[in-house]
C-alpha cells in the first residue's frame, strides 16, 4: 500500500517502508542549488519587472557570469524563468520568473526561513562533530 511521508510517496514491504520517486533527482538537485535559490530571490524581488543580466549579477555579487549564465539557461529550460532578448545595439537580455516559478516562492520562502531558523545550531552542531574527529558513520 503506498504511504507518503511530507508529500514524499513509499511502500511499505517486509524489509521495512521504501521510498518512491517523485521527482527526478535532477529537478531536486536544481532547486536545492543555491545560485537557483539565490536567482529566484533577486528576480523575486521586483516581480513587475524583468532584469537584465547585469541586474542580477549585481545582486548576487559572489556568482560569476559564467555561473550565472549556466544557472539562467537552466532555469528557463525547466520553466521557471523566461528570457526575452532584444536586439539592439548593444544587445539587451532580460530574465523574469514564469507563473510557475512565482509558484515556487512560497516553498522557497518556507526553506530559507528554515535555514535562518537552524543556522546557528547547525554551525554548533558542525563544530562539536569536527572536535570529536567523528569519521565514523
């Protein structure tokens, strides 16, 4: 009989609950990473107005361009952001979140709340880890 845990579906078996996918590993890899975190942040902040690339690049001061190209390209692919270029002299790009990336706020307002919540404790957590020399899992 399928179960789900947290929206995450499993089957429970003799050998004890197995879980089922629900999404491909590359999707979760996706909006777990934190250029993607970051991007729909900064485009999540004027959602009126697309920006352009230098825009967000100025609001993510640590990400390189390169980066933030690759992250961009794989934001649209999977319909979370959608670019519209203009050409111009020179020519111009701008980059806006999609309705179904605006629908992913709220879950990534929710994560990040999370990790403001726990950071400290996790920092705490980490340090008596690595004091104890704990190599054994």
């Amino acid at each position: 009989m399928e179960k789900s845990i947290h929206g995450r579906p499993y089957i429970e078996t003799k050998k004890g609950p197995v879980l089922t996918p629900c999404a491909p590993n590359g999707v979760l890899a996706r909006l777990g990473d934190k250029w993607t975190i970051l991007v729909m942040s900064i485009l999540a902040l004027e959602p009126a107005r697309a920006l352009r690339f230098s825009e967000i690049r100025n609001g993510i001061p640590s990400i390189s361009q390169r980066m933030l190209t690759l992250t961009l390209r794989n934001l649209e692919r999977d319909g979370l952001v959608t670019r519209h270029y203009f050409a111009e002299v020179p020519p111009r790009v701008e980059y806006e979140l999609t309705p179904m990336g605006r629908t992913m706020l709220p879950a990534l307002e929710g994560f990040t709340g999370w990790i403001r919540d726990n950071w400290r404790a996790i920092e705490q957590s980490r340090q008596r880890f690595d004091a104890a020399g704990s190599d054994e899992i």
